[in-house]
C-alpha cells in the first residue's frame, strides 16, 4: 500500500486503470462508480482510494505561470455571445509591455469549463507574445465550480451547439480588440480540440487552428476549412483516434493544409501537467510546435518581437 514514503506513480498503473479513468472523465460515471472499478483492478498493495486521488488534477502544484505574474496583463472580460450564452466571461492575457498590436489565441477548456490549468495555458500564450482569451463556457451555469467532478456535470446541462457559438463569439470578440492584430488562432484541449476543429469549419477568417486530442467535425464540413491545421494525438487514445483516419481521409481529398503528430506511448491529456497522464518531454515538444505554428501562421517575421522573457520566437 502506498504512503507518503512510497508514493504511488504512473508506473505502478496498468493501462486499465487509465482507461477506467478516461472514461470517468469523459462520461457520466460518478465517483463511487469511480473507484469501484478501480478496486476490481488496482495492483496488489495498492488501495483504490490512493490510486483515485493520485489520478486527479493538481492544479496547485503544476502552475507553470502564475496568476500575478508581472510580464503579463491578466484580466476576466466578458463579451456578448448572440446565439449561445447571452454573456460570456473568460480571461483575457497578453504581455505587460506590448507595443504593438499582438495576434491572438482563443484557448478552449476541457469537458469542465475553465479550470486553473486551462488559465495556465492561456497565461503560457501571453508569455509567448501573443493576446490570448480562455472562455468559460459554463458562465451561463455561474462559471466554473471550482473543482472538476461538479464541472462535468454543469457543462453537460449545455448545448454542444451552444457552446460553439459562444466560442465562435469569443473569437470575432478577439479578433475586434484594441489590443489584437485581427490575426486569430485556436488551441483547444479534448472537447476544446473538437470545438478548435469545428471552429475551423465555420470561421473562413479562422488563422490557424491547433487541436489536442480533439474528435473530428462532421466530415461532410471539411470542404468549408480554409484554417491551416496542427493534429496532437496521444498514440494509446483509442477513443479519439477512431476517428481520425476518416477525417484526415477528407483533409486530403479537399486538398486541405495540415500537420498531424501521434506522440508514441502517449495517454490522453499528456499536455495537461496537473495529473499522471502528463509527460513532459510530450507535452513540450508539442507546445513548441504550437507556438512555432502561430508564430507562422498569424504574423510574418518582421513582426516578431522579443518576449517578456528576451527570447525573440523562431519562426520554422
């Protein structure tokens, strides 16, 4: 049994146990069916209590940028979203300093509405020279709850197709801002990666969209895709890679720009640092891709100026 001293890790888990958790997460299953599942399967010497716990976010310890962190303006906006949601909040972040308008990135949460660690993504987007806006889709409901389990449940009282225009608002609300060059990309994690790859099929003016482990738009909509595309995938995600040899069947028909990575032995939300499925060298590789790609894709060489942090971005 695990203890403080010998702490459970990744490596203790079979792929059941992951899978088990995947479904928890992307699914009705409550807590209790939860954890009984994993009784029925968890390693000698290990309780299912400490496993459940292990696997849950911790979003605390995996703040990569934080909140008050002075290289960067960070503000909750709201913005009007005619056909979904009456008033939409999210944070709105860019660089301090800015001196000159700044392309933008809409940042699209997880099945939970806009938990700390998608505002940590939108904030790693602002440390890298761009405006980014993160929405909160469940602003309707009273916002993000404040811990997962009852995220799931309020963004499931929501409309899908009303949760695509309140993010397709965020995007026409970006790319009108001050502050923003008109020049707009999305990055959008799990349901985030589906609505990214949706807002592709609906948005001409869309510069650029980068879905992780997104499941793909209705295929008879591929043809309206004019948004150049990068594809994460996870390698053992078999729920979402189902779907994929159909759609990128159809990107190549319609002669459609787009980079698609499988990251072998991958789980999952490997980008999302706050639980086990994490894996850094991943997750790295696949966020210097995504930079890379909206350095390219929404600003031209000459407009690239050094960061907050002195680093000047390399355009690929």
């Amino acid at each position: 049994m695990s203890d403080d001293k010998n702490p459970i890790t990744a490596k203790d888990l079979n792929r059941e146990i992951f899978e088990i958790f995947d479904e928890y997460v992307h699914s009705p299953m409550s807590r209790r069916d939860f954890l009984n599942r994993v009784s029925k399967v968890a390693p000698a010497g290990l309780a299912a209590g400490a496993i459940v716990e292990f696997l849950l976010p911790k979003y605390a310890q995996a703040t990569q940028i934080a909140p008050d962190d002075d290289r960067l303006w960070s503000e909750t906006i709201s913005y009007t979203s005619v056909k979904g949601a009456d008033t939409m909040n999210g944070l709105l972040t860019r660089p301090a300093n800015a001196e000159t308008k700044l392309p933008g990135i809409i940042v699209v949460h997880e099945n939970r509405g806009l938990n700390p660690h998608i505002e940590d993504v939108a904030r790693r987007a602002g440390i890298a020279n761009f405006i980014a806006l993160a929405p909160d889709a469940l602003t309707p409901l009273g916002g993000y709850p404040g811990n997962d389990d009852a995220g799931r449940q309020l963004q499931r009282q929501r409309s899908a197709d009303d949760m695509l225009e309140d993010f397709i608002a965020a995007f026409w609300h970006l790319a009108t801002h001050p502050e923003c060059s008109g020049h707009v990309g999305v990055v959008g994690f799990c349901f985030g990666g589906g609505i990214a790859n949706q807002m592709a099929t609906r948005l001409p003016d869309l510069g650029a969209a980068v879905p992780f482990y997104g499941n793909e738009p209705p295929i008879d909509e591929v043809p309206e895709i004019q948004a150049p595309l990068l594809l994460h995938f996870a390698e053992l995600d078999n729920r979402i890679n189902a779907g994929w040899p159909a759609y990128e069947a159809a990107l190549q028909e319609h002669n459609k720009t787009y980079t698609a990575h499988i990251y072998a032995g991958m789980n999952h939300g490997f980008h999302n640092d706050t639980t086990p499925r994490y894996d850094e060298t991943s997750a790295v590789l696949a966020w210097e891709r995504t930079i890379d790609f909206f350095d390219t894709h929404l600003r031209i060489p000459e407009d690239i100026p050094e960061g907050p942090t002195g680093r000047r971005r390399v355009v690929q």
